[in-house]
C-alpha cells in the first residue's frame, strides 16, 4: 500500500485527478457491495481529513451545493 501511494504522491495534480475520474466508478463499485461496511470504514476517514482542513460537514454540503449550482435552503 505505501508504495502506492508513493507512486500516487509523485504524480503531478492533474495526474492525480485524472487517476481518481478513474478510479471513481471501481471505488463506487466497493461501496455498493457493502454500504454499510464502506460508511462505517470510510466516514471516520473522511471526518478527519475534513477537520483536517478545518471543514465540517455543513461546510462539505455547501460546498458541494456550490459545485452544483443549487442554492443553500
């Protein structure tokens, strides 16, 4: 694993986009096999990366609102 993500690490940024538009659809894949498995391994992951970057979950959905051009309610 660590040597991926070395490989991933020395990508360039549009590289590393370009790598997850691809990866996306087999992720999503794992995700619907086991949704219940996939949010309880993956939303403490995502929470702190989030507050990592001092982002919480309203600020996530606003954002992502945003992006998709919807107002906030």
């Amino acid at each position: 694993m660590q040597q991926l993500l070395n490989q991933f690490k020395a990508l360039t940024d549009d590289e590393k986009l370009a790598f997850m538009k691809e990866a996306m659809p087999h992720m999503a894949e794992i995700f619907q096999s086991d949704p219940q498995k996939m949010m309880a391994e993956m939303m403490p992951v995502c929470m702190k990366v989030m507050s990592s970057r001092g982002m919480n979950m309203d600020m996530m959905r606003a954002m992502m609102k945003n992006m998709m051009g919807q107002s906030e309610k």
